[in-house]
C-alpha cells in the first residue's frame, strides 16, 4: 500500500469502497525520502510495507491473520540492514497472496490499469516454492468443449503455463479420440522459457473442438512423454488434465505406467458450469497424489491454476531443515524500478510444536540489482572489446554486454542463453559444460583480446597539483576543454564516466564538461573520491590530443585532402573533432567503447571504411586504430578518423587508382561499385544509386550479392536474436554485432509468432569477407542472360572494389539471397542443463488423502420451478426474488 496501514479487522472505507487512511484511526501517514539504493523509488526504513492482489478480499480471515504474523518480520528486515547497508530490497511472498517488503515504498503506480500483481507468479517465487517441474499438460478438446467452456480452458492452461519457470520443463497435447501435440515440432518436453511457452499458448489459441472423448489416449501420451528419457528437469513428474467432464476412470492406464510407486502426480481440472459426474475426475487426481480442482468462471482461473504448488511443496515440507537451502534466480524485471535483478531465495515452512501442516507458507527473498554486479568489474580497464560476463548453471546470462532486453516484462525472467548472446561455436559450447560442473550458482569470467592484455596506467599526480596552482602547462591543456576553445582547438566529446563520486553526470556534453572541469579544480591526486586511473588516463589523453591538433591538424589542408574533418578518439574518454564546425552533425556515441567506429577499428587492421547513414549526406567515416608497442607489448590506446565528403572523395579515389579498373568507369553501361567487407554500398557510379549509399547492395543490385557469396568472396553466419521486438522498428545501419564478430551490420528478417504484445525472434545475417585471393573474375550465369563480373579486394581497407556488366535481360534465374521462414526454428538441439543438485519430489509420510473434493451443480427443486415460472411468464411484471444459498 502506499501507505503503511496498522492491521484492522474493520477499516473504514469511502464511498468507492475503498479504505480511506487518512480517516482510518488505525492508519498513519509515512514520510519517504530518496536513497541512491533504491533509484526512481521513495522508500522509507523504519517501516514495510505489503501489497495485496486486486482479486482477493483484504478484509477475510487468512489475510488479515497473515498481515499479522508477518509484522514481526519487520524487525529482521531492519536487523538484517543494520547487519549489511547494501541490502536492497527484502521481501516475503505469502501462499495467500501478501507481499511484504522492505523498506517500505509506494506500491507502483499502474497507470489506471488493474493491477495484476500477484507474488506467486512471480520468478523467484515460483523458483523458490518447490523443485523443477517435468509437466505434461493434456486438454480435451471433443465436441462438448464449445464456447464459453473452450475459452475457458484455454486461457486455464496459458494462465498454467505462467507458472513454470526455466527450471521447468513443458509439454502440451490435445485429445478426443487420438492425442497429439498442439506445437507438432515438439516432439518431447521443451523448457520452459519464454519463447517456448509463447509459441505453446499460439497454438492453444488457435485449438478448436470436434470428436469425443477418450482420456486414455491423453493419459497415455502425457506418460510416454514423461517416461522419455529426454533432457528434462529430473524431479517433479505431473500430468495436469483440464476437461469438462467424462465417465471414464482410464485405471488401467494407470496401472500399466504409474502403479504402485505412484512416481507421476496427475492433477484434474473440470472446467466450465455442467451437471456431469466429477466423480471419476475426482478419484483421478486422489488415486495419483494430485488435486482435483473446479474452474466454473474466468474469475476461478489464476488461483485455481497456481494451487498445484501446494501439493508440490509437501516434500520440501516434510524434508524440514534440510530443504531450507537459498537458490538464486535467473535474471527478471524488479516490479519496484530496481531494474534487472537476481533474488536469493529460501522457502518458509511452519515449525512450531503444534503445526501439522504439509504447506509451504511463502517464499524469503532478497534482491541483487545486476547494475550492482556490472560495478564490480572493471569495465573501462578492458578496452573497447574487452569484457566480462557471468553465467548461471543452466548456461543463462546474469551479465554480458548482449544481455540487453529491449522489452521491460514484468512476468517472465530475462533469459538469455551465453550461446544466443554470441556466435556459437564448439569452444563455447565446451565453456557451457565447464562453469554448469562447478559447485556455485553463478560464474564470472573475462573476455580480453590481445591487445588489451595490458594498458597504459598513467600516474599524473604532479599535474593536477600543477592545474590547482595554475601552473601553464597544463592549464593549456585544461583550458582547450573548454567551449570558448572550442573554434581553435576543435570540439571536445568526454565520454560521460563516473570519474569521481561528486562528478555530476549530464547527457550535455558541454554540461558535463563544466562540471568535470569545476571538480578538478578541487580535486586534491590522492582522493578517495575519484577513481585513479580513469582521471590520470582521461588528463594524459588530454594533452596527448591537443598536441596532435597543434602539430598535425593546424598544419594541413583538409580541403586539399577532400576530408570534411578528421578526428581522434582514445582509450581514456577523449574525442576531439577538428575544425568544430563539423561537431554539428557529429552523432556518435561520446563513449569511445559504445562507438561502432572504434571497437571495429581496434578489431581490423587497416583502414575501415562506413558509409554514410541512409539519405544522410554527412560523408564517409573512415578510422584505424593507432598501434604501440611499448616493452615488447602491443596495446591499441586510440583511433584515428576522418570524415570525407562523398563527391570530393570519389574524385580522389578515382586519381588514385584511376589506372586500371576505374578508368572504365565513366562508360555508363558498366556497373562500378564500392563494397564494405559487410556487403553494403560505398559507392557507385550510377546516378540512380545516389540514394543506395549506406544500404545492402541487393537494393541497388539485387542478384549481385548472390554471384560475390556463390563464388565465396562472402561468406555468411546467421544467429538468432532472442531479444527483438514484435514491431519492425527502424534502427542505425550500424548497430553492433554479438562479439566477437567484426562485421557489424546487419539485414533482419523477423518471424514473430503471435507473442501476445511481448517479443519476437529474428535472424540475424551477417555477411563476412572470406580469405581468398585479392582479385577475381566471375561468370554470372542468369540463364537466359549472363554477365562478367570483376572484383578485387583493395589492400589496407575493409573494401571491395567490383566492376560488372549490366545485365541484358530483365531478371536472373539464380537464387536470390534471402532469409528462408524455418518453420519451429527455436526447436534446436537441446541445449546442455544442469539437473537440480536436490530433488524433493517423494517423502513416505506425505498425507495424500487431501486430493480436493468438488462438487456437481444440482440445482434444487425449488430452483428449476423459479426458472420454469420466469421463462412461462416473462411478460408480467414481478417482484424481485431473492433465493437462499
């Protein structure tokens, strides 16, 4: 609640029926106040604070009797922060629904929605409440299933697969007379993620009803699939069966797979308002150490397709002290801003002397923001391509620089497989298996290329003493920061790092250059405040550049050269851009290590040519790392780069080159292009191209590519992105690539699979040049035309140069490059996952004899004779009747 309400059994409530606090005797009003632990979020530590779901009563006895229990709580939450001020949030989720948490804070604002919070599907409870699941869900879908008992059942069993997580492993098939899988590439129990259960709920979607029904058939499916010796979770085995009635008790079914040992629990839903007999569902369920349950209404669902855990958490129960172990969680969406998080989690069970109960009562946790994790490595001390990730048993990412969810959902964890993040080879896939053998939760390790083995560690202690006293030197430097240096020195980008703890970040760069300026004033070499080797590097590369303006740039016609302007960009956060007229269309990152120029650079030898932005006319950046050695050690501490404008450069570049294939290239119906090692145009000698620059060159030549790829001057990796978004949203032709790989645009082509307003999956087509011999001449066969086709690799550069023919027909028979709609694609070879290291799915003094007792709609004689007389007698008006339960 926003406010922290003492427990009273009768609150007062406004008109709206909601509880009005300020007039509420047993309410006060709580004072929150910012804390840098908890971003975007108010709280307050002196007291918590809980929430309760939207559908369930606050005033009923459970609730209130757990509002009351739980309030001793508070005091282990602040002892526990007293103990460790990191803590952030601490939160119990009640199995009635409650959730405390600490500190207290305003519940978040849903912006006029209903808010459909409940704790129980939340990750870490789900994780938290009972070990993994191996689950066959099997729906009957014979002709009695229609309408409004179809809908039902099938938001019932979307709304039960909302309550696996990736620990879980999943199957769903429908039934009449033959039982079959609802996704048919499914062939065995998938996991439980995201996109597997996207794909399931589409087709549970698209179920339609016909036939009768036979349950043997369904049962007999669901057992073959968990008797399959499949990779599955390995502990809890259950059959969950929605229907809407029958007669039959399939016993020998059950006699042939699962008696006596009763290995499998078989859980039974009736779906739907009927008068048939529930009586063999009932004894399905009793005979199988499950739970029969009724779901009558829409309203009956969420909490009728989440009790299951109950029956599930018995022999973790019944296992006491031995069962009270934390687990941790894949990544997910804090629903309180604290943005991407892992939870510890333990469950709760009654000790006390006199409780007989079999019932987990909630679930303990405590939050782990990754942003916290991501500070503890030693990000800028990697380079540019450098970096650190971590991974948890099952493979999944806790943190990688692709770990980047583009859509915030509250529900479902971040799942992000280490194979998925990156291109996936056998080494990978080795480094998967090694850290899932090690005995914690979760691994870190560090990625590093050659050249970023060792850096430049600058100690400029004497200098900022030498800035506080104004000594020229480097007072020179520092004044060449500032804006009304700007026109003579060229612009200056600072990437925008936490130097020192009292820097004041700004996303103007100008902004946040005054204040690194005004700190540094301050300053003393040695303050605790101020991380070291940033500051030291940052000034060094400070001075360094400036020289290079000094004695370089100023000294040259950059007009001569065809060049728009020239820059510098380094290591330790430094970009200057010369002369600073050019600063206006200057769009890159001013975080050298998010610039797609720079890490590409650092990665390539030679110089790496990028085209221009789509219908942009800013010119050609072209970059190359600068290469030192320095005690027999290579390092790559900056870049150098020039922007040239496109006219001026092509006349250039013919002069250069002009003697051989470029001379030809004023002879109109011959085709000259300009390649980058991604395949997109630089440049072309056709005027209609103008506007091709930047783009693929299948939209200026849609069957060239095909004759470059076939005769292997391209080659192509297609990976999956498991992070796009359902709507085709336009993005830089730049964007950066999964590491590791150098080329880094990209052509998508998405296949989205109904994912409910969520994500979609896209290919991702890289294309690469390959090893082979600078120049080649090719014979493009279109089959009722042909053409000659000459290319050449030009030495130093990312380019390619290429001279063809104009086709003399309208179209070529050859295939052209496109992205194939794999049907299934997600289904891939399963990917290696550790099994729990404890299972608690068996305990001998389980009492299974509560297995659910429903009951049949039978209406009494009264009842029908009231309907019989309303439908005789619709026309006359009569009072109001209001019958006894």
């Amino acid at each position: 609640e926003a406010e922290n309400r003492k427990e009273n059994p009768n609150p007062t409530e406004d008109g709206d029926g909601e509880e009005n606090l300020m007039e509420n005797p047993y309410s006060m009003k709580l004072e929150f106040v910012d804390d840098p632990n908890f971003p975007n979020k108010k709280v307050n530590y002196s007291y918590s604070a809980v929430q309760i779901p939207t559908d369930i009563y606050k005033g009923s006895p459970v609730i209130l009797n757990e509002l009351n229990w739980t309030q001793s709580l508070e005091k282990v939450f602040i002892d526990n922060r007293r103990e460790d001020s990191s803590l952030r949030w601490q939160v119990f989720g009640s199995a009635t629904g409650v959730t405390r948490y600490y500190p207290a804070a305003p519940w978040s604002s849903t912006q006029n929605k209903i808010d459909l919070y409940d704790v129980r599907r939340r990750p870490w409870y789900i994780q938290g409440a009972s070990s993994p699941k191996d689950m066959v869900i099997i729906v009957d879908v014979s002709g009695s299933v229609s309408g409004l008992t179809l809908k039902l059942m099938k938001n019932s069993v979307v709304k039960m697969l909302d309550t696996l997580s990736d620990d879980d492993y999943v199957n769903v098939a429908r039934f009449s007379e033959k039982a079959e899988a609802v996704v048919p590439c499914f062939k065995t129990l998938v996991q439980a993620n995201k996109r597997n259960k996207n794909i399931f709920k589409e087709s549970i979607m698209n179920m339609h009803a016909k036939g009768t029904t036979d349950y043997k058939s369904g049962f007999q499916f669901a057992f073959e699939q968990l008797l399959n010796v499949t990779p599955r979770a390995g502990c809890n085995k259950m059959i969950m069966m929605f229907t809407d009635g029958g007669e039959d008790r399939a016993q020998d079914i059950f006699e042939k797979y699962n008696w006596p040992n009763k290995t499998i629990r078989v859980f039974t839903f009736s779906v739907g308002q009927h008068n048939y007999d529930v009586t063999p569902l009932q004894w399905i369920a009793c005979a199988n150490k499950g739970f029969y349950y009724e779901i009558p209404s829409i309203g009956a669902i969420r909490i009728n397709t989440q009790e299951y855990l109950d029956v599930l958490g018995r022999p973790m129960v019944l296992a006491g002290p031995r069962a009270k172990q934390v687990q941790w969680t894949n990544v997910y969406q804090d629903a309180l801003t604290l943005g991407l998080v892992i939870t510890g989690t333990m469950p709760v069970f009654n000790l006390t002397a006199d409780a007989n109960s079999q019932l987990v009562l909630g679930v303990m946790g405590v939050d782990v923001a990754i942003s916290e994790i991501k500070k503890k490595t030693p990000t800028y001390r990697l380079g540019a391509n450098g970096y650190t990730f971590a991974i948890d048993q099952n493979g999944y990412l806790l943190l990688h620089p692709n770990l980047q969810p583009k859509i915030i959902n509250f529900i479902e964890p971040v799942t992000l497989d280490f194979l998925d993040a990156e291109l996936m080879d056998s080494k990978k896939e080795e480094v998967t298996r090694a850290l899932s053998r090690t005995p914690t939760p979760q691994q870190c390790r560090l990625v590093l290329p050659t050249y970023s083995e060792n850096h430049i560690k600058a100690n400029l202690s004497d200098q900022i003493l030498q800035v506080q006293y104004n000594l020229p030197l480097s007072v020179a430097d520092f004044e060449s920061l500032l804006p009304n240096s700007f026109e003579s020195e060229g612009h200056v980008f600072i990437a925008p790092r936490e130097y020192c703890n009292e820097l004041e970040l700004s996303n103007n760069n100008t902004e946040f250059l005054l204040n690194f300026i005004a700190l540094m004033e301050k300053v003393t070499p040695d303050s605790k405040q101020c991380d070291s080797l940033l500051l030291h590097n940052l000034i060094l590369d400070t001075g360094i550049i400036r020289q290079l303006v000094e004695k370089v740039w100023k000294t040259k016609d950059l007009a001569s050269y065809g060049f728009l302007a020239v820059f510098a960009a380094t290591d330790g956060g430094i970009t200057r851009v010369y002369p600073n007229k050019a600063a206006e269309t200057w769009e890159e990152d001013p975080e050298p290590f998010n610039a797609s120029y720079y890490r590409r650079s650092l990665d390539n030898k030679g110089y790496i040519f990028r085209a221009p932005y789509q219908n942009d006319t800013i010119g050609i950046l072209v970059s190359t790392a600068v290469e030192i050695t320095v005690g027999g050690k290579t390092l790559k501490p900056a870049g150098e780069l020039s922007s040239t404008h496109h006219p001026l450069w092509e006349r250039r570049f013919q002069f250069q080159l002009g003697l051989s294939l470029l001379s030809i290239c004023p002879l109109q119906d011959l085709l000259c292009y300009l390649l980058d090692d991604g395949g997109f145009l630089i440049m072309s000698n056709q005027k209609e191209h103008s506007n091709k620059v930047g783009m693929f060159i299948t939209e200026a030549d849609q069957y060239l590519m095909h004759a470059l790829y076939n005769n292997s001057l391209y080659n192509r990796k297609q990976s999956l992105d498991y992070q796009s978004v359902c709507e085709p949203v336009p993005t830089s032709n730049t964007g950066a690539a999964p590491r590791g790989v150098f080329v880094v645009r990209t052509i998508l082509a998405a296949l989205t699979y109904g994912l409910f307003q969520d994500g979609c999956v896209t290919i991702q087509t890289q294309f690469y040049f390959t090893n082979v011999s600078s120049s080649y001449g090719i014979m493009q066969d279109c089959g009722n035309c042909s053409r000659l086709i000459h290319a050449r690799k030009l030495n130093n550069t990312n380019l390619l140069f290429v001279v063809a023919e104009k086709l003399p027909c309208n179209a070529c028979e050859a295939e052209k490059l496109s992205q194939v709609e794999t049907e299934c694609i997600l289904t891939h070879a399963a990917r290696y996952r550790k099994g729990p290291t404890v299972c608690y799915d068996y305990n001998i003094t389980e009492n299974t004899s509560d297995c659910g007792r429903g009951y049949s709609f039978r209406p009494s004689v009264h009842t029908l004779l009231t309907i019989q007389l309303i439908l005789l007698y619709p026309i006359c008006p009569v009072p109001a009747l209001v019958i006894g339960n």
